[in-house]
C-alpha cells in the first residue's frame, strides 16, 4: 500500500491564525469597558454593528470571489477590523458612518488587494481617513464623558443610544469635546490654567476625564498581548517612547503654546489603541525587529506632529498610514544579520558584499 | 560548568523520547533479502565489484568508492549475490537506483577482518585509510563521508573535536541508547579522533540536557579510564541544538561563516554514531555495516531501538514490530521536523536511518490547509539561522530569485521551526526547498549560456582577425604590384626598350621557355629514368600502407595504389618510348653520318620528336597562316570549320537518338547553338560581300 507522501516538518505547534486573532480581539475588552463606562454604550454599539458590517461585507466579497466563505471568515480578521474600527469611530455615530467606514476597511482596503496578508495598508485605518476627510461633521462629535455631565443628566441609555445610532435623533446634549481638541484650540491660557479652567481635565486624573481610562485599558490590554507574545515589544514600546520624547522636548515648560506633556500625549485620543493594536498589525507593519523599531518610533514622531502642527486634533490613523508607505522601503534595510555572515545585508543587494 | 552560548531562536516540540527507551536495545531477525543502495552518502556512487551469483561474507568490500567524496560498501551479512538492479531508495524523491541484492544465507559468517590493538601509535594516514576503507559515512542523518571530514585542508589547524550526542530531534533515541550502552566505545572513538586530528586542545561530547541517563554513562566511563582530555558538555534542550552549525556556536560560540566548514573556524564535528563506528573500524577492523534505528510510533506495537544491518527492508523491520498498516497516518524516515516520508515500506535501512517513524493519525493529524501569510514573523523569531522566513516566503511565491538570494535563502538549513510556529500552517519549507532547486538550475543555466556567449563572442574576435589578416595581405599585394608598376615605368621612362607583347611574341616566348627546357639527350634520359624510379617506389610504399590499413581507409589507399601503378606504367612507357627514339635517331644519325655536314641541320629539328615542339610548329603555322589572311577569308576560314563542326554534331546527335542517349537534349541544343551561329557568320559574310 501507499503512505501518504507530506513534505517535512510533520510536527505543528497548536493555534491558527483564527485563535491569534480571537486573542487580539478578546485583549480590547478592559479598553471597551472604560469607554463604555465613561462614555455610555455608544461605542459597543459601534463595535458590535462594525463586526457584524465587515464580516458581511468580507463574506460577500468572498462569495463574489468564488472563495469558501466558512474557511475565510473563520480567521477573524473582518471581525478584528471591525472591532478596531468601531472603537476608534466617535461614540453615537449614525450607522451609515459605520457601514461606509466597514466598507472601504474590508472591501476597498483589503479584498481588493487580494485579501488577508496581501494588504499594504491597515485597513481599519483606511476606513477611519475616509469617513474623517468625507464626514467631517459626524466624525468630529465625541461624547462626553460621565464626570463633565450637568447635574441630573446621565450618560444615554441604550435605547436612546440605538435611536441615535440607527434613527438618527440628535446627541448634541452629550458631545463635548475631546482633550486634543481642547489643546488644538489653545492659544491663550497656560497648560496648568488649562487643566484648571476646562472640566475635560479639571474632573480627570491624569490627561483627560474618560480618555485617559480608555488609555490604560488598552495599555493592559496590550501588555497581555506582550505576554502572550502575539507580537514583540519593538514597535509598541518605540512609538510610545519616540511619541513621549517628542512631546518633552515640544513641551515648552508648560506655556499656552505647548503641544501637551508627554503623560497627556500617552493617555489621550488613540494613542495606546494604536500601539498595541493599530501599529502591531503584523501584515502592514515592517518585518524584522529592527525594522519595526524604526517604523514604530516614526509613527510616534509622526503622530506628534500632526496633533501639535497638522490641522487634526488626533492623527495615529494618518501617521501609520504615512508608515505602511514606508514600511516596504524600511524593510530592504533593516535585514538582521544572518548566521555566519558579517554584516546584515539589504535586499536591494545582487551580490553579497565581500 | 562550562559555559555555552546560545543560538537564536529555536522551539520546543514535545520530546516523544520516552516510548523507545522503555525496551532495551533490540534486534530484528535477518531479513533473507538485503538491499544495498550504491549510494547511502554524500558524493558520488560506490561502483559495484562483485557480480550475480557470487558468494560473499559478511562485512566483505562489495561496492567501492568512486573518487574521493563517495564512500566503500561491504555485505552486512554473508550470502550470495542475487542481482544488481534498480530498486526504490529511501530518498525523498521516492526514486529508484542501482543497488546491490544480497540473498542471505544465514549464517551470517564474517570475513577475514584486520583489527589493530593500539592505534595511538600507529600512522594517522593509516588509520584514515581504515576508516575510508570502512565506508563510514555521517550516520546523524548527513552522510557525509567520515574519512574526508578527519583530514581538512593543510592549512586549517583544528583545535577543537566536537561529538555531536545532541539529538535534538523528537521520537530519535539512537544516539541515546548508544551513548548509555556503549559509554566506553565512545570514548574510545574520541580519543581514536583526538588522535588523527593531531590532539586538539578541546574533545567535546555536547548532549542536551534531556538525556540525564546518557550524560552519566559517559562521565562514569570517562571517570573509569580516567580521561581528563574528554569533556562532557550538556546543554539546556532546543530544537535544532543538533545541527552542526548550531552546535558549534553552542559549544564554541564561534559562528561557521557562511558557505565554509566547521574546519575553517578549526572545529571539526562528528556524530557519536559515527565516532564509534570509526573506532570499530579501526580497533576490531569491522567495516559499517549495521546501525542502531530507533523504531517508534503509535502504529506499532512494540517502539524501541534496534541495532540492524544495513540492507534491511522498512516493511520486514516494521513486520517485527507489530505495524498496523490501517492505523499509520503516514510512513516517516527520519524526525518528524526533517524526516521524509516514504511511499512504500519496501526500501531499506541505509547508513543514515536514524529512525522510522509510524505515528497514528492522533499522534499526527493531518495537516490544515495553509492561510494566508499575515507577516506574523513567529518565523522569524524561532528562525536558528536568524532569517526573515516571512519574506522569504513572500519571494518564493513571486519567485524572485534576486530577492531571495539577498535574503540568504542559501543559509537555510532546512530545519522545520519556522513551519512548526507559523499560525497559518504554511508549509514554508517546502517553498524553501523549491527556490533552492529554481536557484541552482538558475545557476547552471546562466554557466551554460555564460559559456556559449564567451565561445561566440571568441568566434567573432577569431573572424575579424582572419578578415583583418585578409585585407592586410590584400593590400601588401596591391602595394606590391603598385611599386612594380612604378618601378617598370622607372625603367621604361629610363630608356630600356621593351618590344610590344604581341600575340606572336607571346608564342616566341613560349618557344623560348620550351627551347630552354631542352635537355641533352643523357639529361633526359636520366631525368625520365628518376620518374620512373619514384613511381615505383611511390607504387611500393602505397601498397604498405594499403597492407597496413583496414576497413574504407583500405578502399581509398587502394584506389591510391591503383593511380600509383598507371604512373608508373606511364612513367616507364615514356622511358622505353625515349630509348627507343635515342636508338632510333642514333641509328639514324649513324646511318646519316656520311651526310651529316649536309642533312643534320635540316634533320636535327626533325630528329626531335618533341610534343610541345611539333605543337609549337603547328601553332606557329596556324599563327603564320592567320596573319596573313584578310578578314574575308578569315571569315571564309570560320565558316567552313564551323560546317564541319555542324555536320560532326548532327551525326552525333543522330548516334545519341539511335542509343537513346541520356545527353539526347544537350546534343540538339548544342547542335541548335552551332546552326545559329553558322547562319549568323553566313549572313555576316554575305553583308560584307555585299559591302565590299
């Protein structure tokens, strides 16, 4: 009789891609929860309507390609990309926003280039821009957080949260706006003065009321990820460095024309999210260590920038969409020295230098 | 303890070790089949010397080796010779080759062996020469030639011998079991190679730590002879330790620069196996003929290790151990990170089975389908050779060689890791193995057509030249004639007469050259003499050489031989024909001597029977003749020998009718052609008639 005949090694580790993104998803939960603690149900409405957009929207694709849609979908991707792209939409969006943003994430950011793996850019980032620069409006309403509410009012109940959601009614009564907003708009008064006068600081403990929470539930989120070693520390740790010594230097000793202490920029807007969970994604980020270093200290000097000089409040989705452009380019010279050899090569290279 | 470095990466796969040490070391009955592959090594194969039907004993030279990197093959049991044919081969190509069948008799009786009780002082090229003799090769699963390995290159010292205990690999216990049973012929093995490496600072034996019960046998036997050269170094369990570049920078923390040996760093590395076969090769004279195959999965009832000889088909070893063909998922020689499987169980044990491998279907699912490549770089992080597995990966798919071989592709040991942890169960190694192959014939490609370009672009060079040389000698000649032609208009202006050519002048210089090859009659007949003396002996030489020839060389010579008897005939009618005239004209010059004052000048030019001479009269005649005519009667003259050659024509065209002649056609056009000429000279001579 014939043995079946498999190519070596016949040995396999446990876990798939699916399981690796399951763990992605399962480590945003403690930064969910302080959104929707400060911020009312709003954004797990927004992640839960965007996971089930994008997986519609990826099986459909799916069945347009001809490509088993069971075995596709059970790699958790679209659901991971709608999980981070509703956690990085403005609470209380209307769910066309959502469905325009899965769309250009899954189909125009992702399917279209091939699928899983063969995308240049992060796609839940590609969708974030285009709502942003299409819906201005819409996506520059964010909710505010539970310590600045006027007295007798709370956070929207659910109910009230679906109807803006999906029916439309208006949520003007619970925006406020965000802590970078409030520091973009400053010309006049003093960090400290700032932080006194204005109640996003004044009711918060660190950079920002409700924001600085969502922060460090990221940050823990991402720290399991650290641990389970889904991915390694290079680029969250060199962005989030790169991103404080920017800040320290621009600091200015806290006059009204500083971009904001280094603890401000850590704990607001989506820095953390974007670390752990937007810069590590492996399929748009460089390869090697050291390539990743590189890529990940740029985005924080990026994303320092752009909120200091550019004229958005918040820019991770910019700064590491500026990356995934270089992170090609960045890989032809950051090869790791091979075994045996003297020095790393590039892979632009035709013959190895003597 | 001693310090060891470590290498990048790595992963740790469940050990499965503890199955086949349960039993001790075993045997299978002999095979009455055994089948000798002419190549179990590295190199070229062994080429065979006995022949269908002969007798051999066990451990008797059947095969040797063919140049230096190829290895000898001897009988792992007596018997006879079935046959040499092509059988399939434990390869992972699942092909067939030419091996040696032995029919086994069982007796199993050895042959006369050679041991040598003391080789510390015997000659190191002797002991190489034994242990080549031995046709060990690397039975860590390499198989590369033993004795090549014991004698780098002059100019490498090596300074430390490295035995390779570690079987980092899951399921093998060979060198387990041979390292705890038989301590003392490893170490023996050791100081036989510390001693043909010229003592090497450092001897040592490195073990993973997973193999408590080895590392103590070894120490105990190194207490018991009290060795202090040796040195048993263990280290913390890695999958791949084992790889000989890896071991080496566990060891010595140096790394082998690419493309190099471990003798360039001056290391030299060989598996216990092999250490101990050498030492038997040497000390007792036993050539490699049995190895020890650890035998495990749970498709068999009974795992554990067995010493077998070589020759030994899979399928009689796995009837031994109770295999259920229903319950393998499938057949592996080897590990399970770098083994290969094998198709058929009907290929033998060779000198690099280090293990057989049958694992049911829970102990080895089959594999998923792969995903796609998220760039996780898990690869990467586990890669021994500090590679980029992912982009490597990304390459093979584009196959873009240039990209592949900047990523140091060539460095790839092959070993498995990164498709062990990569999420997607990619089977990365197999596109590895792939581009490997694309790259090499890539090469050869690329040499070949290097090749052909230099011999064109030669050509090219190689034409011009000999055009160069063409012109150069045409215009030395044009030069040449030019200044000659300078130099006769130098004379003719300087006063020296030079008569017109004409065409009588023409006919008096050839008169003059015939004149003055008129020899006397003595010189003549000497000359004709010496022509008729060269055929012959030109006759003479060619009939040897036609003697001597054979075959169509034979035909041309004798044609040769046949021209050479009419020259010789010809050349000896011109002599007699002379004589015969010189007689004559003395005779007649004899009978005309009264009148010789007389007739001798009018006689003497009729005396000489000279062919070109009597031409020269009749050509002077026609000369004569054609200078006096008017063009009338030249014309007259055309006309009529034109008739002539009509009516001649015509007669023969008429003969080649009535012979039915194949010419039929060229004779009426010829015939047609002269016809039209005539009537045009006719026509001609009537217009000047006419005229005149």
């Amino acid at each position: 009789m014939a043995f079946m005949k498999i190519s070596s090694p016949h040995a396999h580790r446990p876990g798939t891609t699916g399981s690796v993104m399951q763990t992605v998803i399962i480590s945003t939960v403690p930064g969910l929860i302080a959104l929707s603690y400060f911020f009312g149900p709003g954004s797990l409405i927004n992640v839960l309507t965007a996971g089930c957009m994008c997986m519609a929207f990826e099986a459909a694709v799916l069945k347009m390609r001809g490509r088993p849609i069971a075995f596709y979908l059970q790699d958790y991707s679209a659901l991971l990309t709608g999980v981070l792209l509703g956690l990085a939409l403005p609470p209380y969006c209307p769910w066309w926003i959502i469905a325009v943003g899965s769309l250009s994430a899954i189909v125009l950011a992702k399917q279209l280039y091939g699928g899983l793996g063969y995308n240049p850019f992060n796609p839940a980032m590609v969708g974030y821009v285009i709502l942003l620069i299409s819906f201005p409006v819409e996506m520059t309403q964010w909710a505010m957080p539970r310590t600045m509410l006027p007295e007798g009012q709370s956070l929207m109940g659910p109910l009230s949260a679906m109807s803006a959601v999906w029916a439309g009614a208006p949520i003007d009564a619970f925006t406020a706006a965000t802590p970078l907003d409030v520091f973009k708009q400053n010309n006049s008064l003093l960090v400290e003065h700032l932080y006194d006068t204005q109640a996003v600081f004044s009711t918060a403990r660190w950079a920002g009321a409700g924001w600085e929470w969502a922060n460090m539930g990221f940050l823990f989120g991402g720290c399991y990820l650290l641990y389970r070693k889904i991915f390694t520390w290079h680029a969250p740790v060199s962005m989030l460095l790169a991103l404080s010594f920017m800040a320290a230097i621009f600091n200015d000793g806290g006059s009204s024309h500083s971009g904001g202490s280094p603890l401000f920029h850590l704990l607001s807007g989506a820095t953390m999210l974007g670390a752990f969970f937007i810069v590590t994604d492996p399929v748009t980020s460089a390869t090697s260590n050291k390539g990743r270093m590189i890529y990940g200290a740029s985005v924080g000097v990026l994303v320092y920038l752009i909120r200091t000089w550019g004229n958005y409040p918040d820019a991770v989705a910019f700064a590491v969409l500026l990356l995934n452009f270089a992170a090609p380019f960045i890989d032809y010279y950051t090869l790791p020295r091979t075994y045996g050899h003297d020095k790393p090569r590039r892979a632009t290279e035709k013959e190895e230098d003597a | 303890m001693r310090k060891t470095w470590d290498i990048h990466g790595g992963i740790h796969p469940a050990e499965n070790k503890t199955q086949s040490l349960q039993s001790p070391l075993g045997s299978v009955p002999l095979a009455p089949e055994l089948v000798l592959p002419l190549n179990q090594h590295i190199g070229k194969p062994a080429l065979p010397l006995v022949a269908e039907g002969e007798q051999v004993l066990k451990g008797q030279l059947i095969a040797r080796a063919d140049g230096p990197i190829s290895a000898n093959l001897h009988a792992p049991t007596s018997g006879i010779i079935q046959s040499i044919e092509d059988r399939a081969l434990p390869h992972p190509s699942g092909g067939s080759g030419p091996c040696i069948i032995i029919a086994s008799d069982g007796n199993d009786t050895w042959t006369e062996l050679e041991p040598c009780a003391d080789f510390e002082s015997a000659d190191r090229n002797l002991l190489l020469d034994k242990i080549r003799a031995a046709g060990i090769a690397g039975m860590g699963g390499a198989g590369f030639p033993t004795a090549i390995k014991l004698n780098p290159r002059g100019n490498l010292t090596i300074d430390t011998l490295i035995l390779n205990g570690t079987e980092c690999e899951p399921y093998i216990t060979a060198d387990d079991i041979l390292m705890q049973t038989r301590a003392d012929e490893v170490i023996a093995g050791a100081m036989l190679l510390r001693h043909m490496l010229g003592n090497p600072e450092q001897v040592l034996i490195g073990v993973e730590d997973n193999k408590p019960d080895a590392i103590k046998a070894l120490n105990d036997a190194l207490a018991t002879a009290d060795n202090k050269a040796i040195e048993v170094v263990p280290f913390p369990t890695k999958y791949p330790s084992g790889g000989e570049k890896q071991l080496v920078q566990i060891l010595t923390g140096r790394e082998v620069p690419a493309g190099k040996l471990p003798a360039d760093v001056g290391v030299v590395c060989q598996n216990v196996g092999s250490t101990v076969a050498a030492y038997r090769a040497v000390r007792f004279g036993e050539p490699l003929v049995s190895r020890i195959t650890t035998v495990v999965g749970e498709a068999l009832e009974t795992q554990r290790n067995i010493e077998v000889p070589l020759g030994t088909p899979i399928g009689h070893v796995l009837q031994h151990h109770g295999f259920n063909a229903s319950k393998v998922a499938r057949l592996i020689m080897g590990g399970p990170m770098m083994g290969f499987t094998l198709e058929t169980a009907n290929v033998p044990v060779v000198k690099t089975t280090n293990c057989i491998l049958a694992p049911s279907a829970k102990e080895m699912p089959e594999p998923p389908p792969a995903q796609a490549c998220i760039r996780c770089g898990m690869c990467a992080e586990v890669c021994p050779a500090n590679l980029l597995p992912q982009q490597l990966f990304w390459y093979s798919m584009a196959e873009d060689l240039e990209k592949l071989e900047a990523h140091n592709i060539a460095d790839c040991i092959e070993c498995g890791a990164c498709s062990y942890v990569c999420p997607s169960n990619i089977p990365l190694v197999q596109y590895y193995r792939a581009s490997k192959g694309t790259i090499r014939q890539h090469a050869i490609d690329k040499e070949k057509s290097d090749r052909s370009r230099a011999r064109f672009e030669f050509r090219q060079v190689r034409m011009e030249k000999a055009e160069a040389e063409k012109e150069a000698k045409r215009k030395a000649r044009k030069l040449a004639a030019e200044a000659a032609k300078k130099k006769m208009a130098a004379k003719q202006a300087a006063g020296v007469d030079k008569p017109k050519v004409e065409k009588a002048d023409v006919l008096a210089s050839a008169i003059a050259q015939a004149k003055s090859q008129d020899l006397s009659p003595e010189d003549q007949l000497a000359k004709l003499e010496r022509a008729a003396n060269s055929a012959r002996s030109r006759l003479e030489k060619t009939h040897a050489r036609a003697a001597a020839a054979e075959g169509e060389k034979k035909d041309a010579i004798l044609a040769r031989v046949k021209d050479a008897e009419l020259k010789v005939q010809d050349t000896e009618r011109k002599l007699a024909k002379f004589i015969e005239q010189t007689q004559s004209a003395s005779a007649a010059e004899a009978s005309t001597d009264k009148q010789e004052d007389v007739e001798s000048p009018e006689k003497q030019p009729a005396a000489e029977p000279d062919a070109a001479s009597a031409a020269i009269e009749k050509a002077k005649v026609k000369a004569a003749a054609q200078a006096s005519m008017t063009p009338a009667e030249k014309l007259q003259q055309q006309l009529d020998s034109l008739k002539t050659r009509v009516e001649k024509a015509r007669a023969r065209l008429e003969k080649a009718e009535a012979d039915n002649d194949e010419n039929v056609e060229a004779f009426r056009t010829g015939l047609e052609k002269m016809q039209a000429k005539y009537e045009k000279l006719t026509l001609e001579q009537t217009n000047s008639q006419n005229d005149g």
